[in-house]
C-alpha cells in the first residue's frame, strides 16, 4: 500500500520532527510514522526551549541547517539571555513558547516539505533481513518498507504514568504508550532499561492574584535562536515568581504515604537536575521555602505552568498544598502533574551516527537514548536524519567532535560513557565550552552543514556577511581613538579609570568594565559608527576583543588535545592478547570498539593508565607520524 521509503522515522517528537526534516532536505524519501498526528511536535512538559547549555545547543541546530531555533523565534511569547553576568561562553538563551504555536508551526514545516510523507499508526516492531532493518511494521497490520529506520519513541515505551497510588499505561497524559517494540528489540540483542521524568500541574491563570507575585519580564531588547532573518518579538508575555513555604511542605509530607516515588512503586531513575517538589523538600530539608516560576502556556490561553512544582503526589493533595502560595489561594488546577517511567536502550550499543551496533540501518534518537529535554532529542534527531540519509547514499557518517559543538560533546558522551540517569547538558561536560558559545555556532557549524546539504546558501551568506561585517567593525575599533573628554563621563558612571590622554577604542573595550553597547549609548562617535552594523557582528567583535587571548589558548588546546584524539584505534590493536590492560577496560574496549584513542579515553572504566599502554601499543604498531 506505501511505496519504499529511504528513510522511516518512527515518533514525531522533537527528535523525529528534526530527523525527517534532515533526511528529507537532503533529498531522501521520508515517512514519518507517528501515533497521533494532532501531538506533532508536542512539548510534553514546560513549554519553554534553551536555558543553559540547552539554548547552545538550539543555536547549533539552527546553524546546522534545523527548524527548531526558526520554530521558536516564530512561535516565542518572552525571550531572556540567561547569564549575562558571566562571560560570553556561559550566556544562554532561553525562550517561552506558544506550545499549540509551537506544535503547529513545526507541522506547517514538515507539510512544506515535498519528501516527507506521513502515516499516523503505532510501531510495533521492526522488519528484517538478517540483522540488517528493511522496514517497520504497525498495529494496523501495514507492513512498510524502508532502507533505514530512525526510531525516536520519547517516553512511550512501555510508560507507565503514576499519580499518588492510581497507575495509568500511557506515553504521556491522556496518550496510549508504544507496547511491543521494546520486547522485539530485546530479543534482537539489544538490552532496555527503566527511567522516570514528571511533570508539574498546570493551572487556571484567571484564579491567580499576580498582584502576590514577582513580576519576570522577558529582555529589553529580545534576541532570538535562528541565524536567519526571524524577527525577535516586539511584544512579550511576563511569567511570575513566586514561593513555597512550610504550609505547603506539610501538606505534601502529608502525602508522602501515597507517593508512588517513596513507596517504591517507581523503579527507573529520575533526573537529578530536575527534582519533583517532594523531592526537593526531602532532599533540601533545611530550606522553609523553593522558587516557583508561573509561565504561561501562550499567547490567547489562561493556562499556567507551574514550573519548579513538578509532582508525582495524589491530585487533591498537589492542589492543597498549591493553594498556599502566594498568589494561588483561590488556584483551580486544570491537569495534575504526574511521573512518568518508560523503557529506555543504553546508548552505549550505538556507534557514534546514531546507528545500532546490532541491527544495521537502525537508528535511536532522542529520549529513547536516555536523555532529557527537547534541545538534546532534537539534536540527535538531526544528527540521526542526516547520517540515515547518507547511509543510503553509501556516504561516510558524520561525527561531530566535542570540540565542534555541545551536539559533539553529547553524542560522544552518550555512545562511550552511557548514562544510567537522564541525561541532561550543561556547560560543565564541554571541556571546551570557550569556544562551543551561543553567538557563534554559524562560524563552527554552518560551512560544515553547507558542504553536507543540510544548511543552504542563503545561510551560508549570512554567516560570511557577519564574518566580514565584524572584520570591518574590528578594523574600525583597532583605529579610531576615544578623547579623554568623550570617555571619562562615561567611564566614571562604569566603574572605571578614567582616561588622561586619547587611547584606542578597542583598548577601552579589553576592559571588563566597559561594553560596546554602552559605549555606543554615551559617546556619540562610536554610536554613529555601530549604527551601520547588525547587532550579533557588534556581539563578535566584542567578543574578539575581551576575550581573544583566551580564545587563542583554548584553540591550541584543542589543537593539541586533538593529535591525541584523533589517533586511530578501530582495527589496529587486539585488546584481547593486550594483558597490561585492567580487565575491565579491556572487556569495555571490546564492546564498544572505539574509534579512536580519544574515544577510549572517555570510555567509563577505561583509566589513564590503560590510555597510557594503548598508547605504547599504537607508536609500536604505528608512530605518531604515520597514523
Ligand atoms: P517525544 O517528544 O516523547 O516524542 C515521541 C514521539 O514518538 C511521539 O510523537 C509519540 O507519539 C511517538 N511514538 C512513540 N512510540 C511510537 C510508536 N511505537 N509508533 C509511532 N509513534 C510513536 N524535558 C525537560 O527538558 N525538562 C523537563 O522538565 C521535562 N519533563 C518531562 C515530563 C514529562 C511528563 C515528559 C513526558 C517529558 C518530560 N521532559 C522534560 C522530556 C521531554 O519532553 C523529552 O525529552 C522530549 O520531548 C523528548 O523528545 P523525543 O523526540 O525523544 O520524544
């Protein structure tokens, strides 16, 4: 009844709506298989995209050619750049969303395009020929066929939903979960295991009192995730602080015997960064009160997430105790939060495109690897799109390195680490987080997703008119002197010394006092001057400036760190007959099989030690200048 595809992505969550969109624009024939086309795209949780580290990683997307940075501008209801305090490397971006916007805009983008098809039914299992994939099958009965499959089934394996005792089968609220898959994936060698996530309630925005809450505004001047020509908002909806307090502890104590999480009743293991309120209030016994932030759901709902409330508790017990905060005394509840646990598959059995190790032509991506959040599910969605697309070309898969982008650093993290908790991405695992910073993902990763297919020329432009926009602005910087009488006024209301004689302006921009754009405010000169140039070509320059001799240190770094990396391993040594090595690392190096010394290096269980006599192995089987 369906013709063969080149590529099936079963699931049109985060990470299955940016793999068809990969594979598609590639040029692949795309199916997109999912159980309920009204939930495309669907936020399962906080309506919000970035943050810290996860707002690099949209920024990565967007530069490598993906939809969810252009999804969200289109979609966004408050922007804010999160830790400006900090240096450049640590500022993330972080957007609300419209969620049934947001849903909705990413439909429009996929129907856009001509090369994916859909086919709305459930998965039930995968055809083969040998260990190689040829297709899926579905409850329906429809057998359909495909070079490759990406399968991104987010929490629905085997869900199982938890509120206070009652247990529901679901995928997420009021969805049926995916039975079947993970059974037949077992007995083709794969091995599954349990996680959990939950989620707060959501409440009536018309039975708040805001006057009792901390306003939260979105930035002044909003920016945006897409280096293309989105618009960043003109307008934005305010969210709302406000606090727990002893009252509200003791009433959820007061559940704690019906709490599916402390009765044992929840098996798999939950995300640390993420705790549910009882959680917090067990784990954090000394503190009377916790931050709770009140976003709302869009722009035209009275709907309110309650984020920092997240409860697996009964339903009467989170209302209760959600009533005595400030501003929530009359609150009315439109959906309780819940726990969720579902079947996730190691990521340790994939090779680093995303590709099972046991069965060829299937790819995982997204939560089923065992991560959290929309921004990690839909990085590996590309990165899984794109590499089953050239595996059907007969193409090399593309890895990228960990010095490259957070997408790097997460998928060597997830395919030689593994994890055994959700998996979550901060600005801590990237050791060269310098470099891997929000403003200038295009620089590292457009002309690599140019030369692959995946970003177009337009967006390639782009990045070389900011390129030499900023070359042009540093140039000016470098040559143009600042007098003592256009500086000091300005100098004096930063902090900062004040000047005796003329100097340079780019030497007044090293100090970390001063900034471009406040400076561009109180000296008209220079505000003539920046008012020719884009806003993120000022950001660069600045950046070049005040950080340049670390950005420098960092580069040779990399450099270094890299002939050690990039040695090759793959089918060069028998770990087996090499008895030096502890037995531990020498059963991980013949199961994962990496590909190079970097790789092994960040295999858990393999110590320096181990590197070290790999190394000495390598240089006898090979020296440095010949691998
Ligand atoms: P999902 O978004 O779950 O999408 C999976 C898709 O696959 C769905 O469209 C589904 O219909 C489809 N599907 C599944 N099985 C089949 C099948 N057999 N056949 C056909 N289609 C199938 N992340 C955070 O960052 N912070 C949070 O606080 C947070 N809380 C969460 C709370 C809850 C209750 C849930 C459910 C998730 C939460 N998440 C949170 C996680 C976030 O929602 C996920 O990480 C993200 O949505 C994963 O994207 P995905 O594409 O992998 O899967």
């Amino acid at each position: 009844m369906l013709p063969e595809y080149d590529v099936v992505v079963v699931g049109a969550g985060h990470a299955g709506c940016e793999a068809a969109s990969a594979a598609a624009r590639l040029g692949s024939k795309v199916l997109l298989v999912t159980m309920n086309m009204n939930t495309i795209a669907q936020m399962s949780c906080n309506p919000a995209m970035g943050g810290v580290a996860k707002g690099q990683i949209v920024r990565e997307i967007d530069a490598m050619g993906g939809l969810s940075g252009i999804v969200t501008d289109e979609t966004m209801i408050q922007f804010r750049m999160l830790n400006t305090s900090k240096g450049a490397a640590m500022w993330s971006p972080r957007a609300q969303s419209d969620r049934m916007r947001f849903a909705e805009n990413w439909r429009m983008k996929l129907e856009a395009q001509p090369n994916i098809d859909f086919w709305q039914d459930n998965v039930v299992g995968l055809l083969l020929t040998g260990e190689a994939v040829r297709g899926v099958k579905t409850s329906l009965g429809v057998e359909i066929s495909a070079k490759t499959v990406v399968i991104t089934a987010g929490t629905f394996l085997n869900g199982i939903i938890h509120i206070g005792e009652k247990q529901l089968g679901g995928g997420r609220a009021a969805e049926k979960a995916s039975v079947g898959m993970t059974e037949q994936l077992r007995s083709l060698g794969l091995t599954a295991d349990r996680m959990k996530t939950g989620t707060p309630p959501r409440v009536d925005g018309r039975s708040l009192d805001y006057s009792r809450m901390e306003e939260q505004q979105g930035d002044a001047a909003p920016g945006k995730f897409s280096y293309t020509a989105t618009k960043p908002l003109a307008e934005q909806r305010s969210c709302w602080i406000t606090y727990t307090n002893e009252t509200a502890h003791d009433i959820l104590r007061e559940g704690f015997e019906k709490s599916p999480m402390f009765q044992g009743r929840i098996q798999g293991r939950g995300p640390r960064y993420c705790p549910s309120i009882e959680d917090k209030i067990t784990r954090f016994a000394d503190k009377d009160r916790h931050q709770i932030f009140v976003e709302p759901e869009g722009w035209n709902t009275c709907e309110m997430y309650v984020n920092g409330f997240s409860s697996s508790l009964p339903e009467e017990v989170q209302l209760r105790a959600l009533q005595q905060l400030a501003g929530f005394e009359n609150a009315r509840m439109f959906r309780p939060g819940y726990a969720i646990e579902y079947d996730y598959f190691p990521p340790t059995q994939l090779h680093p495109s995303l590709e099972s190790r046991a069965v060829k032509g299937l790819y995982l991506a997204g939560q089923i690897n065992g991560t959290t959040g929309y921004e990690e599910a839909a990085c590996q969605g590309l990165m899984a799109g794109l590499n089953a697309h050239r595996a059907v070309q007969h193409q090399e898969a593309v890895v990228l390195q960990r010095n490259d982008a957070y997408i790097g650093v997460l998928i060597d993290d997830l395919v030689h680490k593994g994890t055994d908790e959700p998996y979550r991405m901060f600005t801590s695992r990237a050791e060269h987080r310098l470099l891997l910073r929000q403003d200038n993902a295009d620089e590292r990763l457009t002309p690599i997703a140019h030369r692959l297919g995946l970003a177009d020329d337009a967006r390639l432009a782009a990045l070389e008119h900011k390129q030499a926009e900023t070359k042009h602005l540093l140039k000016w910087l470098h040559q143009e002197s600042i007098t003592p009488a256009e500086a000091n006024p300005y100098l004096v209301s930063a902090g900062s010394a004040t000047l005796n004689q003329s100097c340079k302006v780019e030497v007044l921009i090293r100090r970390p006092q001063v900034t471009l754009h406040a400076l561009q405010n109180a000296v008209e000169k220079v505000g003539e001057e920046l008012q020719k140039f884009a806003s993120e070509s000022i950001a660069q320059a600045e950046i070049q400036l005040k950080y340049g001799s670390y950005l420098e240190k960092e580069a040779a770094t990399v450099e270094r760190v890299e002939l050690m990396e990039n040695r090759r391993l793959k089918d060069r040594l028998d770990y087996g007959a090499i008895k030096a090595l502890s037995h531990e690392a020498r059963e991980k190096l013949l199961r994962v099989q990496p590909e190079t010394l970097g790789q092994a290096s960040r295999i858990m269980g393999v110590s320096p030690a181990d590197i070290a006599i790999l190394l000495i192995h390598l240089e006898r089987a090979a020296p440095l200048a010949q691998s």
